[in-house]
C-alpha cells in the first residue's frame, strides 16, 4: 500500500529492536517513517496514573499521542507491530480511501 508521506499519518512511531518506543510524535508535518501509532493503547495501572502529571502540566487533551510522547521521555515505553494494516477513518476522505482499498482486493 502507497502511503502519501506529505498528508499527516497519525502519530509517528520509531521502535528499538526490543520495540521499545524511542520516539512518538503526534501528527507531524514532515513524517520521517511510515510507521505510525494506532489509538490502540494498554497502560499499567501506574502509567495511567500519569494523566493526571501530564494535565497538571498543560498536556493537551485531544490527542492521546500526545500522551504518549511525553511518557516515552518519563518511563519505559514499548509497542507492538501489528501484522497488517491500519486505516484512520476519522475522516469521510479516510472512509472514502477504505472502501476503495477493499473494493480493489474483492
């Protein structure tokens, strides 16, 4: 699947070879990789906790990514490679793109 690397992906991740996160950021202009950060996320008990720091310091609260890259610079974070795709379908544009995806493939 072609990815257009000049329209903002999502969060943008880059992992370690033990997939630990070393840097996650939230819709960046100039993407530097194609891999990106699904909203798919599991958090200890402890690190959720951590919401309430990240608020107490301004964090923004629409973008859950954004979460994310501030606890990579505070703690051990790690991710997991899905085997297959991803598509953001929070717009009708990305919707749109779905359906042809899967009209193409039947």
């Amino acid at each position: 699947m072609s990815i257009n690397t000049t329209t903002p992906l999502g969060s943008v991740v880059t992992l370690r070879s033990d997939n630990r996160v070393i840097s996650f950021e939230e819709k960046p202009k100039k993407p530097t990789t194609t891999v990106v950060g699904a909203c798919i996320y599991i958090l200890p008990y402890e690190s959720l906790l951590r919401t309430k720091q990240y608020m107490g310091i301004g964090g923004n609260r629409d973008e859950p990514g954004n979460f994310i890259a501030w606890l990579c610079r505070q703690e051990e974070v790690y991710g997991y490679m899905l085997a297959s795709y991803v598509w953001d379908i929070g717009t009708a544009d990305g919707y749109e793109e779905l359906q042809r995806e899967f009209a193409a493939e039947t």
